[in-house]
C-alpha cells in the first residue's frame, strides 16, 4: 500500500486522488518533513499540489520535494488554523 489513485465519482465528474505512503521525520520551523517510502517519475506532478486528510479536508500544500531522485524528501507547508497529526492519512488531488 505504497500508492493508489482513488476514483470517486460526484454526477459525471471523476476526481483522481493519490495517497501518499510517507514516514514523518520532523517539524522545521515552517513545514514538516517527510520521506518517500516509494517513488517513481510520474509522481512528480504533486509537486505544488494541495494535501488533503482522510476527510477530504485541505491541511496544507506541497512546499518542496528534494533529496535523492528514488526516494525523495517532501516538505508539507501545513494551514496555520489547522491541527497536523503526522500520522494521518494524507491524499494529494491530481
């Protein structure tokens, strides 16, 4: 359970979602930093994207993927007004 694309269909719109498989490494001071477990190319389209929680609601955006081009790093710039948990469930709109 590395990555998916999650198909939810609301009337005849189809929305793509990707879950993301990532291991919680810390806070900076203005985002907080996680590892790929898995990786491959065509995820590089999250890059600037919106992350949302299991509820669909939005807890931050993508700030910056970096580090080693097979397993990067991601740095989530999280909401202000928004509790993170690290261990949630986190899902990127493609």
């Amino acid at each position: 359970m590395i990555f998916y694309i999650r198909i939810t269909k609301i009337g005849n719109i189809l929305k793509g979602w990707v879950k993301l498989s990532l291991f919680y490494l810390g806070k900076s001071k203005k985002h907080q930093i996680f590892r790929v477990k898995k990786w491959n190319r065509s995820l590089e389209k999250i890059y600037h994207k919106p992350v949302f929680n299991i509820n669909y609601e939005e807890v931050g955006h993508i700030k910056e993927i970096f580090g080693p081009i097979t397993l990067p790093f991601i740095s989530i710039k999280t909401l202000p007004n928004i509790e993170f948990n690290p261990e949630s469930e986190l899902y990127v709109k493609v």
